[in-house]
C-alpha cells in the first residue's frame, strides 16, 4: 500500500538497509519493517494516514545522532527519513527569520546565515550532521547555551502532521506572539512522539563580531566551581564556560596530544561580542579565576589558539572512547543538568560512585548554565559490567535530584534514560499523548512508555 500511494522510489526494505536504520548513536538497536524517504509534507500526510488506519509505529528520523534510543523503532514499524527534505525555503534578515524544511543540516544553515552576519546558535557538539527537526524534537543546544540559549528559544513557528494524518501551521514567523496555546513549543522535546515537523521558522540572530578565550586550572573541583559562580556573580555572561575533570584531560593529552594542564579540572571560558569589550571582560574572568584560586590563567583571542583550545574540548567524548583500553564510553547519564553551584558537588558525587563501583567515569560540560555531561567506561561484552552500569546511573540520577537537578540538560530522554523522568511530568505527558496520537502510533514506547531495564536492545554483540 506504501509503495502505490507514496512511490517505490521513496521505500527502502531490504534487510542491510532495514539493519542500518536500526541505529541511532546510543546503546540500542532494533530493525524497523520499512524506511519511507518522503519529499514533501504530502508524502508525510499520507504514510501518517496508512499507519493510523493500520495502527502501525511512526519514527522520524533526521541524521540519527541521537544518544538516547530516540531513533531506533523500538517497536517495530516506518522509518521516515527526512533526509531528503532539506531546502533552506527562505532567509529573511530584516524579518529576523528563516524557513526551513526539517532535514536541513545544522551546519549547512549556518554557513548560508553567515553569508548575511547572521547565524542559528544553538550549536550542539553534532552540529556538522544534526538536522533542524531533530533538535527541535531534542531541545537540544550546546556550549553556548549559556548565553544564547537552547533550541526552544529560536522556534518560532512549524508545520507538522499528527495523527490521523492532518496538517497544521503552528505558531508564526512574528517574533512576538501571545495569541494561544504555544502549540509549537509542545513539539520543542516531543522526540517525535506527537506529530511529524515539516517545516520550521526560526529566529535567528547576528554573529558576534570576534572571541576570546581564557583557560583556568585548579587543583580543587572545589575551587573550579567557585571560579564558576564567581564569574556568574560578576554579572559577566560568558558566550561558554565548560569544566573538564582529571580523567577527561587525560583522555584527551593521551588521544590528541594537545598539552593541557593535568590538574583536578579545569575551566574553559569563552566571551564574545565588540572587540573592546571581551578584552576588558577576558582580563576581568582571568583575575576572578585566579582570586578563586586558580593555579595557573592563560588566555588568548588568536583564531587558532582558540580553535585548538576547543579542539581539545570537543575531543573529550571520541577521547575518553579510546582511554580505558578494552572499556569503550557508553552513552548512559549523559547530559544531566543541576543548578550551577551544585556543580562541584555532582561532580565529587559522580567520583565517589566510581570509586564505589569500580567503573571509571569521566565528568565535563558546560558549568555555565549547570549541564554536565558524564561518560561512562564499561566492556561492552561483559553482562556483569552492564549490570553495574545501570546501578551506578540510578545513584547518578539520585544524586542528580538531591541537588535540585533534571535528568536531561541537552539529549532527550529515548529509552535510556526514561525510567527517571519526573512523575508528575509523566502523568500529563501522557494525557496529551493519548489526545493527539490516540492509536499511540508515534514513536511509541519511548520516554513516558518505556518500562523496565534500559540494558536492552544493546547495539554490542
Ligand atoms: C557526537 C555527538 C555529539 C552530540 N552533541 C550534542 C550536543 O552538544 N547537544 C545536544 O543537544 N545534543 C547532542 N547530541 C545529540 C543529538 O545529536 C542531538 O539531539 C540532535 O539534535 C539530534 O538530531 P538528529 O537530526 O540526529 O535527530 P535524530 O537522532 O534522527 O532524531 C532525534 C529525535 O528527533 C525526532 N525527529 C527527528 N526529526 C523529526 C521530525 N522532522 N519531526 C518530528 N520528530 C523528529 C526523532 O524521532 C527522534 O526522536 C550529540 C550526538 C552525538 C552523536
């Protein structure tokens, strides 16, 4: 039936196809039936209709970079892959807005922003292969979060098809908007299980006119947190402010080569705007890190310094990847956020369960708005280390909610990270997921639905 109403060309079903879109970049798999590669919202409306009439799951899918399950179709069913649907539909710069198709690459929309002065700044780490629909259905945002914000805060308008396979116009291209519900807010984390985004209308901003970098090190995480909260306290907004810990600078010295300091953690602090200005403000952070106790401030606005400083930041996670030997860093706890000054305490926390477990876990992130991320070494082809992984999450979590904090700062919930979603929140989810997806078609078994262990569905043999 797929194929007479949407078109052979459009359907991808054999079993090495069907295995590949089984992944996404977390720990799970698990084979679809069939892969749609729809080319417009017509196409989307129509598989919609076919898998509400059959009760069939629905997964979008935009470069499958999601960390948590997000992706893979769990239960089975269609693949929609938006890849193919990936024009940049308008810029308007005097508007302060453009319109796009979901498929649309991060990057890419970027680099043509950047031809008018103008860019999209969420930035995630994936941001070269990330699509725009799949970080409006994560939220997701990145280093300069801190300053910018995350994706929510660019989504102006979209179009998107719900079940029983109807299109809606949500929202507007206007910056302001107070007339009703926030219906395309609603989409911002849905993980695709409410409705298909077909097209999005986003803010978008000028590109600040140069950056500056300084790094602190510290013997204490303590004293790294303190250098956080003091620059906050300053009234000085960072464009980033990241924490490395011990173990994450040495994965990276011993992966990349790039010389950090091996202390207890260090902090990378970014400041951008008029040229003037992060000068004075650079020199300002320098002299609070070292007041908090910094042993050592370097600083500098040299493009390739910069460059390499952040490369070594962003080396973190193929780094720790290559650290441990036969142990490679699963994606489990990943990306918690708890508020900025219980930072050194997670931190310390997340140590001492290591210790506790035996299991080596590596802590860095974005300190300046309270995301941090946690990778976890195990041997994937050991049963008991899986065991002892998912142990040392649930205390993680634990942690994690004592100090006031959320189990998702940036990746999304999926599969694994579902059975610690806040109650309350789960209750209403799932009253708004049985009103707009009553046959529960979308994405099903994810976030809210998902019961049991997050051991399952391993992608490692
Ligand atoms: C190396 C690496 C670094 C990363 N760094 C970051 C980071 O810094 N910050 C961050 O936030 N995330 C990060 N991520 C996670 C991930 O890349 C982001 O969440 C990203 O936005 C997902 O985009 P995607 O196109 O790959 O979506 P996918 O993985 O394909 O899908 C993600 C979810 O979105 C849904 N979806 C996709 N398209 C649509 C659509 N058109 N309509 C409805 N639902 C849709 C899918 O069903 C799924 O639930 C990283 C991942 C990797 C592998």
């Amino acid at each position: 039936m797929l194929e007479e109403t949407i078109g052979k060309e459009k359907i991808l079903s054999s079993q090495a196809e069907l295995y590949s879109y089984g992944f996404d970049a977390s720990i799970h798999h698990a084979m679809p039936s069939v892969v749609v590669q729809p080319r417009s919202e017509e196409d989307i409306v129509e598989v919609v209709k076919i898998a509400h009439e059959h009760a069939i799951p629905i997964i979008a899918r935009g470069a499958g970079t999601a960390l948590s399950g997000q992706a893979v179709p769990i239960k089975g069913g269609i693949i929609l892959d938006m890849a193919a649907m990936n024009k940049i539909k308008e810029i308007k710069i005097e508007n302060f807005y453009c319109k796009v198709e979901p498929g649309v690459i991060y990057g890419e929309l970027n680099k043509e922003l950047a031809k008018y002065g103008f860019f999209f700044p969420p930035s995630p780490g994936s941001g070269d292969v990330c699509t725009i629909g799949g970080m409006i259905a994560t939220n997701a945002s990145g280093m300069r979060a801190i300053k910018y914000g995350a994706t929510r805060d660019y989504v102006l308008g979209l179009r998107a098809v719900f079940p029983p396979g109807k299109a809606y116009a949500l929202g507007s291209s206007t910056l302001k908007n107070s007339s009703g519900y926030q219906i395309e807010r609603l989409l911002v984390g849905s993980e695709g299980t409410l409705g298909i985004i077909t097209e999005a209308t986003i803010k978008i901003i000028p590109l600040p006119e140069k950056r500056g970098v300084a790094l602190a090190s510290f013997d204490t995480l303590h004293d790294a947190g303190k250098g956080v909260a003091n620059i906050i306290a300053a009234g000085i907004i960072p464009s980033a402010l990241e924490i490395m810990d011990k173990v994450c600078i040495q994965a990276v010295n011993k992966s990349m080569n790039i010389g950090l300091p091996e202390v207890e953690a260090i902090l990378i602090i970014e400041k951008d705007g008029k040229e003037e200005e992060i000068k004075k403000d650079i020199e300002r952070i320098a002299e609070i890190c070292r007041k908090s106790n910094a042993k050592d401030v370097v600083f500098t606005f040299d493009e390739e310094e910069m460059a390499n400083l952040w490369k070594g930041r962003k080396g973190v996670l193929p780094s720790l990847s290559r650290y441990g030997g036969n142990k490679i860093s699963v994606s489990l706890a990943d990306d918690m956020a708890v508020p900025i000054s219980k930072i050194p305490d997670a931190v310390k926390a997340f140590q001492e369960i290591s210790k506790k477990y035996g299991i080596l876990i590596g802590t860095y992130g974005h300190a300046g708005d309270g995301n941090l991320h946690t990778k976890i070494l195990i041997d994937p082809t050991s049963e008991e280390e899986w065991k002892k992984a998912e142990k040392v999450v649930d205390e993680i979590y634990k942690v994690v909610y004592e100090l006031g904090g959320i189990v998702s700062g940036e990746h999304g919930i999926g599969i694994s990270k579902a059975p610690w979603m806040v109650k309350e929140n789960i209750e209403l989810m799932e009253r708004i997921k049985a009103a707009l997806d009553p046959k529960n078609i979308m994405n099903p078994g994810k976030m809210m639905q998902w019961k049991g262990s997050i051991i399952t569905n391993l992608r490692y043999r």
